[in-house]
C-alpha cells in the first residue's frame, strides 16, 4: 500500500538542529525524497536518498534511512529563519508502462523561532 | 527557479466551466508529471507523459485530461469543474522516464472554483 505519514508541526529555535520525521510503507521504494514548499512557492526539491544508503549529507541537510523500520528524517544543522516552511518526504513508485510517480506525505510545517 | 514554468499563477472560474493549465518543462526534460495540491487530500500523482506518450496515470478525475506536444510542453484540461477541484496544480519535470529521475517542479496554478 502507499502511505506516507509525517507530524504535522516542528517548532524549533534558530541555531538548534531540526529533525523531521517520516514513515513509508512501500518496501520497494527505491527514492526517498524530500521537498521544501515556502508560502505560495513550489516544492523545492531539497536532497534524495538511494534506498541503499543508510545516510546522505548535504550540507547543513542530513538524510537517515532505516529501510527495516521504513523509517526517514532529514535533520537540518543550525536551523535559520529562512528554513520555516513546509517539508515533504516522497517516496518514489515505478508504474506499469515503465513510468513512475512520487507518493507525498502529508507535510511537516517547521517553524523557527528566534 | 527550477526551470518548469506554469501559466496561469492563478485561475478562477465557474462550476460547469473547463479550464487549460499549461506547463513548460526544464530544458532537456522529456517527461512531464502532473500532481493536485488540495487541503483534504494532499499531494497527489495525477498523470506522466513522455516525449509526447502518456505512460502513467494516477487517481486522476475522467473530467481532466492532459497531453504533451512535439516541444515537450504539456496542457492539463480540467472540465465540468466543480467546487472540490479548487487546488494547486503542480507540473514536474524529469529526464527519463523510470523512477530515480529527479523530479522539478514549477510554481503551480492555484485555480478556485466558484
């Protein structure tokens, strides 16, 4: 089945690092995305992660991968104003037809406080 | 800016009425994907073209058709309109065709149904 689920909202302190969370139930999921969404802006394609690794770092973003527990977090070090927004993970699904899709979760609001 | 550009940024019409979104993918993409952003049921995979051929479909209405021209442009239809289609419309951009191509995304058309 495809279900993605994140919290709804993070609230966290500028310079403190953030993790937001998601749960996939797609176990052959090879793509695990997330995507960044400022107010009436698009989704902004932030990293990815191969479902092989365990973790990705870019930057000040870290991806951890828990295939066993279908488990995801992106992890944002020292936090800034500018990261408030909405952040999506995507799970990825090839398609019947060689195509594919992107399978959203509900989005987690992350607000930064000064 | 990611490249994938989408006209009209807003869009209101009328119940009963049928509308055209238009999107442009990035430079060199040849599919084109597009997803439904609503408050009741989130982030959804509409439909995939690629190089003018429809390869994926998702929950999708019968009332909304797309298609993709020769210059990789692409045109989502939505007709019969009702109250519930009031959305953001999103169109993505990819190279290929099979998952693990990095998808981009336009700005959206936040089309509202009166």
């Amino acid at each position: 089945g495809e279900d993605v689920e994140q919290s709804l909202f993070l609230s966290v302190r500028e310079g403190d690092s953030s993790v937001i969370n998601c749960t996939y139930t797609d176990s052959s999921s090879t793509y695990l995305y997330w995507y960044k969404q400022e107010p009436g802006a698009g989704l902004q394609l932030l990293t990815y992660i191969f479902s092989n690794m365990d973790m990705k770092q870019d930057q000040r973003l870290t991806v951890l991968l828990n295939k066993k527990d279908k488990h995801l977090s992106l992890r944002i070090a020292d936090t800034q104003t500018g990261d408030s927004a909405i952040y999506f993970c995507a799970e990825s699904m090839g398609l019947t037809g060689g195509g594919n899709k992107l399978t959203f979760g509900t989005g987690t609001q992350l607000k930064v406080e000064l | 800016d990611s490249g994938v550009t989408q006209t009209p940024k807003h869009l209101i019409t009328a119940t009963g009425q049928r509308v055209t979104l238009r999107c442009s993918p990035r430079s060199g993409d040849l599919s084109v994907y597009w997803y439904q952003q609503s408050l009741d049921q989130g982030l959804q995979f509409l439909i995939q073209y690629y190089n003018g051929e429809e390869r994926a479909k998702g929950n999708i209405l019968e009332r909304f058709s797309a298609q993709q021209f020769p210059d990789l442009h692409s045109e989502l239809n939505l007709s019969s309109l009702e109250l519930g289609d009031s959305a953001l419309y999103f169109c993505a951009s990819s190279v290929g065709l099979e998952e693990g191509y990095e998808q981009y995304f336009g700005p959206g058309t936040r089309l509202t149904v009166t």
